[in-house]
C-alpha cells in the first residue's frame, strides 16, 4: 500500500549570525504580517541568534511563527563553559532547534556521534529537531551522495524510539548548494528525499517514513522556491540568504502556501 506523504509544508528560516536587535524588530514586525492569512496552510520557524531569542520570541508570540535555534549543548547541564542546554532553551520558549547543520559539523567539527546525542537530548527535552544532511560536491560526483546521507542519518536518529520521532525533521541540504546560488535542481533534491525516506523506513517503518517531514536546503529563493514545491517529496525548506530579507522571506512563505493548497489530500 502507498503511504501517505505528509502534505503540510514547512519553512524555516535561518539567520546564521546575521542581524541586530533593530535589524530583527524590522524583519519580524514585516514577517508577522505576511505570515498572518497564511497560518493554515503552512508552518514556518525563524531560526534566531542566541542574543536574540527572547527578543525575537516577544514580537512573534501569537503569530503562529515558531522560535527556533541555531545550537545546542549534547550535555544536560554542568561545566560546560560556552555552551547552552536543550532545557534552557525549552525555558526561553524555543520550539524547535537545528542539529547537525553542514556549518557546524565542518567549522566546529562536529561528528556523527555527537549530532545523535543532541538530538536524544532535544528530543527527550521536549524540542522539535531541524536535523540537516547533506554530501560535498565530490562526494555527489563520486556517487557517494545517497551513502553520506544515510550514514548521517542513521547516526543522527540511533537510539531515538519511534515515539519521539513525530518531533524531527529532516532537512537535506547539499553542501555545495548552500550559500552558492546554486540549488539543487527540483528533480536531484525530490530523488534525495526518496532516498531519504527509504532509509527512514528502514530504520523505523513506511508509515513514519512517510509522516516524516523532508525539507530542501541550499540556495532556495523566490524565484525557485515554486518549482522546488512542486515535486511532493518535497515538504518545505530552511532558507539561510534569503531568510534575511522578509519580502523574499514571505514571497517563500506564499509559494509554500499554495503549495500545500494544491498538494491531494
Ligand atoms: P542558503 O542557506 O539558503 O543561504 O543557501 C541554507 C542553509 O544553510 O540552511
């Protein structure tokens, strides 16, 4: 039997280390506005710096945005200089959290194992997980990108019970793709999320692998963002540059939007 592919889109918005209290004022005044007549049909998060969490968390309460972060700590709580725990950002009223972002796993050289273990903390903490993954261009052209994937994700998801796995999303983004202007084309991102899906179902079972829901990162805007969408495995994106202005922000929102309006019951 066909499962049923989760229909709802999501669409997270990451800043990285961009902006000010006043630049985030602007931003999210806009956005709150534009997300308003669209809260049916589409979820969406912004994915803050930590500064600015509560700030962000203020403007947005009641809009149906979700306050999303960027980081997390593999530890509960302790000496632990720098860092910051699932629980504390469960406190500041953060809904959802990315884990495992190609920017850190290469920059602060985080590593498979380490990526799992924040995401049973999170998870186990009551957070929604934005789980990335995603292989290098010469891991694409050596034909290792559907194996990178699956390595990534098993480590990610290893020991996470079937129970907790309604509170994970998967985002694929290509490294190659992110930051460059050069997305995947809608077609190489929907065989990914197949590929995805069926080591999610591997894993667990075809009804979660067909509830989980599988997002496209990696140069999306609003230009391609409409023809992204259209491929059904395709069920939202996380936007880094174009999460910074709030009309392509919201353009995204709408494409996302209509999207979910036309995608079959
Ligand atoms: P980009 O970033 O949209 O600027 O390519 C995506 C991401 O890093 O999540």
């Amino acid at each position: 039997m066909k499962q049923h592919i989760s229909k709802r889109l999501l669409i997270g918005g990451n800043w990285k280390m961009n902006g000010t209290r006043e630049a985030s004022t602007l931003m999210l005044n806009d956005l709150v506005t534009a997300f308003e007549p669209l809260t049916e049909s589409v979820d969406a998060a912004v994915f803050v710096p930590f500064p600015y969490l509560q700030h962000c968390g203020n403007l947005i309460r009641g809009s149906g945005l979700l306050l999303g972060a960027q980081q997390v700590s593999a530890e509960a709580n302790g000496a632990f200089t720098g860092q910051v725990s699932a629980e504390m950002l469960l406190d500041m009223g953060v809904k959802i959290l990315i884990i495992g972002h190609s920017e850190c796993r290469q920059l602060l050289a985080e590593s498979d194992e380490l990526i799992g273990e924040k995401v049973a903390i999170s998870v186990s903490t009551g957070l929604s997980v934005m789980l990335c993954v995603g292989e290098t261009w010469q891991e694409r052209q050596a034909g290792h990108a559907e194996a990178v994937c699956r390595r990534q994700i098993s480590a990610a998801l290893k020991g996470i019970h079937l129970d907790h796995m309604g509170a994970i999303q998967i985002a694929y983004e290509p490294i190659w793709a992110i930051g460059t202007g050069r997305s995947a084309t809608p077609q190489d991102a929907s065989i990914s999320h197949a590929s995805l899906r069926k080591d999610i179902e591997e894993l667990y079972d075809p009804a979660l692998a067909a509830a989980t829901r599988i997002l496209y990162g990696g140069s999306v805007n609003p230009a391609n963002a409409t023809s992204l969408f259209a491929q059904p495995e395709i069920q939202g994106a996380l936007v880094g540059g174009a999460s910074l202005k709030a009309a392509d922000f919201a353009s995204i929102l709408r494409s996302a939007s209509q999207a979910t309006s036309s995608r079959p019951n």
